[in-house]
C-alpha cells in the first residue's frame, strides 16, 4: 500500500446520457476526443496523470494546485465553442492510498462531490486548495459560497472559475455578498446602544445561515467588497423603538429598498427578536429580487446548479406564468445535472405543484407519486432546511389532502426556523379547510406584520378574499378582491374572482365591471388564483374560479 498527498481533479463529460440516446455515436465519439486531444493530453502537459476512467468521467492527479488550475483553464478555455463537449471540473487535496488494483481516499469523494457544483464549462475548487494560490491566481476566482456536501459531514466553502468570454458581467459569477454596517441608535445610551449591538449581530447571524450569499460584518471589515450593504437606525423613546433599515448598492451606493419596524420596547429582548425576524424575511426577500441580473448574460447551460436554483427562484419573485415556466426550466436543467440535489429536488416539486394548482388539473396518480419521492428524498437528506418541509406540507395538504401529515411538517419548519414566513400561507389554508376561519385571518394578519413589502401581496389578497367568501363576509371579498383586480388588471383570475365576490356582495355593478374585464381577456391559468382545498359546502369558490370558467 502506498500514501501519498496530490491534488485531485475530478472531470464529467455535461449531458452523456442524454447524448448517448440522441446519439450514441457522438457520445463515444465525445469522450474518444477528450481522452486523445482535449483533456488528458493537456493533463499529462501540466504533471497530470489519470487515476481512473469512468465512462464520461475521470479522476486525475496533478502534483500542485497551480498546475491542476492550469490544466483546468487551458482544458475548458479550448473547449468554449466546442459544439457538443461540455466538462465541470472540480478539485481537492487529499491523501490517497494505492495498491496494485486500486486507490482510495476520501479527498475523492470531495473532489467528486465538488465537481457536481462546478458550472458547466468551468471549474470548483475547494478552500483549501484556494487558500494555497498566489494572490495573483486567487483574484481568477469567485467565491461561489459554502455548500453542504453529501455525505461531507463539516460544509465547505468553495472557489469558482470561468473561461472570460463568459465571465461579460462585472462580478460575474461571484457569490452574492452583503456586508452588515454597525447599527447607529439615538439616543447614544448604553441600553441603546445594546439593542442596537444586538440587532446588528442577529441579522449577521442570520444572514450566515443562507446558502449561496457571503456575509460580512462591514462595521469591523470596511474594506471587502461586497454587493449589497446594510445600515440600520435604533430610535428609542420611552417604552416605543423605531428601526429604520436600508439596502444600498454598494457600486454606486443607492438605495434600493428600506423598511421601518416599530415595536413596545418595555421587553427589550422580544423587541429584537421580533426586529431580527422582520428584517431578516426582507432582506432575503429583497437580495433575491435584486441578484438577477449577476448572471442575466448567461444561458442555463451555462449555470452550474447552484446557480440554476437562485435564477429559478429569482424568477418566481416575478409572479408570472412566463416567468414560472423559465423558472421550472432552469430547475429541470439542474436536476439534469445533479440527479440526486435534494434542494433542486425540492424546488422543482414545488413549481410542478403549483402549476398543477394553478392549472385546476384532476389529480395525477404519478405525478402524485413522482412529487412524494423527490419531497420524501429532500427531507431525507436536508432535515434541518425549513424550506423542504415547508415544501412537503404544502404538497401533503394541497395535493393529498393529508392534513395530519401537513401540520407535522408546519411543527417542524417552525421548529428549525420560528420565523419562516412561507409557514403562515399554509398555515392559514388549513385553518380555513378546517373552518377556523378566524384562525386563518389571524395568519394573514401576521404575513402582513412581517413583511414590509411583499412580492405575492396581490396573491394573498386573492387567497384572503376566497377566505372571506367562506366565511360569508362577501362585502369583505368584495372590497379584497376589487383591490387586487385594480393591482393586476390583466389577471383574468382575479376578474372572474371579483365577478363573485360582488355578486355575492349584491354589487352589480362590480360583478358587470369583472365579467367584462374577463371576457376581454384570454382564458388560461393565473399564477394569482391557485385551487385552494376547500370542505365541500365551499366548492363553489373553486369552480366559479376556474382558469376556464366562464364569469359568473
């Protein structure tokens, strides 16, 4: 047995499979043109040697980590145009062990698993291996974030390369960063000052626990760069606490989004904690909104798969049919590339139920079963994501109709994150399923309290509305539904929904102004009007707002 300590370069040939139904020829032929010209010729020019073929796939060893970066570039820089070759590298330092069969070494399965996050046509390097380049060499780098890793028990930071006719973007590629200002108060007492320490930790803190954004404390660090900043204002007076928070654009800093929280300071502790909640929900909501245009100038082909899930989500921000279908498009191709993501998994399961949802489709047998083992797999391998179980309950209660299995999953999301806000939709559609109908407003109260502005408002006026239809407010619907209807005038949804609310309201001229306004506009689902699961009294509210429903 012999030991020894190399740099391990993991290489997968973008679409093999795929490539070897359409043509089988080709595929041979593809990995024929790596192993003789394009990939392993180059490898033996920088010290390279190869430790294993795998079909599509190889593992190398290269004696340093300039030559394996070398090697990478000059490897995926000649492969740019290339009509059908598409590689992700990824790479690592590890000891091995060989003997006369084989070798083994955990550094192999990292570098394996780095290689799955690399974007197609470029490279994923590990900190470690990053951390021992020139500066000169780093400054090639992004930092594309900390990943947790299949089966790596401790998450890893990890560095990412392109070729730099795909790198067109200022920043292009490079992890979204938000750096955190220290928290200025008034007036300039300790017990202020306090408050406004905590407050200022608490959104660090909260803000390292996202995945795929770098984080820094700008108060102790003014010099690294980031993309976004953070500044808050503490005023207390009396038993009253106002915070004033700002996004800014660091390039030319403007100010893209603020928000003003106010709270009873008399508990100091619960003031903060309900600040940190707030804030942090629009924070993410905003950075997420905002990030889009870091990689707008690539093609999903182009996204490694980390990547591919912030456009994807990036995209349902948008709130509209065209937008979802890119976005589950962009899902679809990360799925392609990592099989077993349990987060891209998730994602796509849950933009396949929304469109059955707002599809009004009959339920599907397979596609019931399909969505069950991809949610089931993601809470497997992420249980401590609130978002997964979040996702699973949705699916459970909207699809199965399993309200059991719905509020477990609530319990558990809200125990990983107490202040998960996408909890609060659900939790207030099953109230209303189960008649609790002051229960439920008591949610969408708290959605409203918590978010300063929000992307979905005109969705939740519509859910809020078919609420208060069940509950036989229908002046209430009325008014919640003329409102949303005046927001989104092109929404044919949320007309036919108006129509029925007015006319429920004694409203005609309301429900004549709706009926017009839908019959003026193609039928098609509404990203606004998802079927909601409704006792059977209630059913009515579904079918009068049925994508092909005639007005009321």
């Amino acid at each position: 047995m012999r030991r020894r300590l190399t740099i391990l370069m993991c290489a997968d040939l973008v679409g093999y499979s795929a490539l070897m139904g359409r043509d089988e020829a080709l595929a041979v032929k593809s990995v024929q043109e790596l192993k003789r010209e394009r990939l392993e010729p180059v490898a033996a020019n920088h010290g390279g040697e190869v430790l294993k073929r795998m079909g599509d796939g190889w593992i190398l060893s290269f004696p340093g980590v300039e030559a394996a970066l070398n090697c990478a570039e000059e490897v995926q820089s000649a492969l740019v145009d290339h009509d059908t070759i598409k590689l992700r590298i990824g790479c690592h330092i590890g000891e091995i062990v060989e003997d006369d069969d084989d070798f083994y070494g955990a550094g192999v399965n990292i570098a394996q698993r780095i290689e799955t996050e690399a974007p197609p046509g470029g490279l994923m390097m590990s900190e470690d291996l990053f951390r021992q380049l020139s500066e000169a060499r780093q400054k090639e780098l992004s930092d594309a974030g900390v990943f947790r890793l299949k089966n790596i028990a401790a998450p890893m930071r990890l560095y990412q390369w392109r070729p730099a006719n795909l790198v067109t973007a200022p920043d292009a590629g490079a992890l979204p960063s938000i750096g955190f200002d220290a928290v200025t108060c008034a007036p300039d007492t300790e017990d202020a000052r306090a408050v406004a320490e905590d407050i200022h930790d608490g959104l660090i803190q909260h803000s390292m626990k996202r995945t795929g954004v770098k984080t820094v404390n700008t108060a102790a660090d003014p010099r690294t760069p980031t993309v976004f900043l953070v500044r808050g204002r503490l005023r207390m007076a009396g038993s009253r606490g106002r915070f004033n928070l700002s996004l800014i654009l660091r390039e030319d800093m403007s100010t893209i989004w603020s928000g003003t929280y106010e709270g009873d300071t008399t508990d100091v502790f619960a003031f903060t904690d309900d600040i940190l909640r707030r804030a942090e929900v629009d924070i993410r909501m905003q950075t997420i909104r905002h990030d889009g245009d870091r990689l707008a100038h690539l093609k999903d082909d182009q996204l490694s798969v980390s990547e591919l899930r912030a456009r994807s989500a990036q995209l349902f921000f948008n709130q509209d049919i065209d937008s979802w279908k890119r976005g589950l498009a962009a899902l679809d191709r990360a799925v392609a590339l990592s099989p077993r993501d349990p987060m891209a998994l998730a994602m796509r399961a849950q933009q396949l139920l929304n469109r059955w949802s707002i599809e009004f489709a009959d339920p599907d047998p397979a596609l019931q079963a399909s969505l069950a083992r991809d949610f089931d797999f993601a809470v497997e391998e992420m249980p401590h994501s609130d978002y997964v179980f979040w996702a699973r309950g949705g699916f459970r209660f909207r699809m199965l109709g399993d309200v059991a299995a719905a509020k477990f999953d609530v319990a558990r999301s809200l125990e990983i994150n107490p202040g998960f806000l996408g909890v609060i939709e659900l939790q207030a559609a099953i109230a209303l399923f189960e008649k609790r109908f002051d229960e439920a407003r008591e949610y969408l109260a708290g959605y409203t309290l918590s978010a300063t502005e929000d992307p979905f408002k005109v969705f939740r006026l519509a859910f809020a509305t078919r609420l208060e239809l069940c509950a036989g407010d229908f002046e209430r619907a009325a008014q919640l539904a003329t409102e949303a209807a005046y927001l989104n005038p092109g929404d044919r949804g949320l007309h036919l929904l108006r129509a029925l609310a007015c006319d429920k309201a004694g409203d005609t001229t309301g429900r004549d102004a709706s009926r017009n306004a839908a019959a003026a506009i193609e039928k098609g689902p509404s990203v606004t009007m998802q079927r909601l699961r409704l006792p059977d009294a209630f059913q009515w509210v579904n079918d009068a707002t049925h994508p092909m429903a005639d007005p009321v």
